[in-house]
C-alpha cells in the first residue's frame, strides 16, 4: 500500500490573494490558480490536505463558503493559528532514511509552482 502525504497549506497569500482580515467578508477572495491546480492534482492522488489559517474562528463559516465557491479541495481546516512562523516537526524512519517534514516556502500571493 503507498503511503500518502499531508500537505498543510496556509489560505491568505497561498490559496487566495491575501487580504486584511477586516476586508474579509466585504472583498470578494481572488484564487490563486496555480495554488488551486496544486491542491486538486494532491487530492486526486489521495493526499490529505488540511487548511491553516490565522483567521479568527468567528470567520469559519465564511471562510469555508470561500472555499468551497472557488473549488478548493480539503480535509480539515484549522482556524486562530498565529501568524508568526509555522514550524512542522515529524519523527524520521529508522527504516526509511530521508526527510519526513518538508517546507516549501512560496512569495505572498505567487501560489506554489509544480
């Protein structure tokens, strides 16, 4: 059985055109399509995929609408997180050498290149 990836992908300046969280319900979000395409060829293959973001909880619901309006597929999505640098820590496999936490840093609003 292949084993699959889960891919945590920050919204604002990765999935959609960042905004200010007050012009939130107001703006319309603008999809980054390359950042879109990345997600659906991930979901397809069976990865997971789950949604970080700083937005305040109060904004879920909008938030998800967003989401599901411009196609964006995924798994969990988790609110309030800080929005100072994200750090992703994994075990490695004594048995399977090689890197089992991976970042990839993208340019606010430049979407992930494949």
């Amino acid at each position: 059985m292949e084993k699959k990836n889960t891919y945590f992908v920050d919204i604002d300046g990765t999935i959609f055109v960042y905004r200010k969280f007050e012009t939130y319900e107001t703006t319309e979000a603008q999809v980054i399509n390359s950042t879109r395409k990345y997600l659906q060829k991930a979901n397809d293959q069976g990865h997971m995929i789950i949604l970080t973001t700083a937005r305040p909880e109060y904004l879920r619901e909008h938030t998800e609408l967003e989401l599901t309006k411009n196609g964006i597929p995924y798994h969990k999505l988790i609110m309030q997180i800080e929005r100072g640098p994200r750090y992703l820590i994994n075990d490695m496999d004594p048995n399977n050498p090689g890197d089992r936490a991976i970042a990839i840093n993208v340019k606010r609003d430049g979407g992930i290149k494949s």
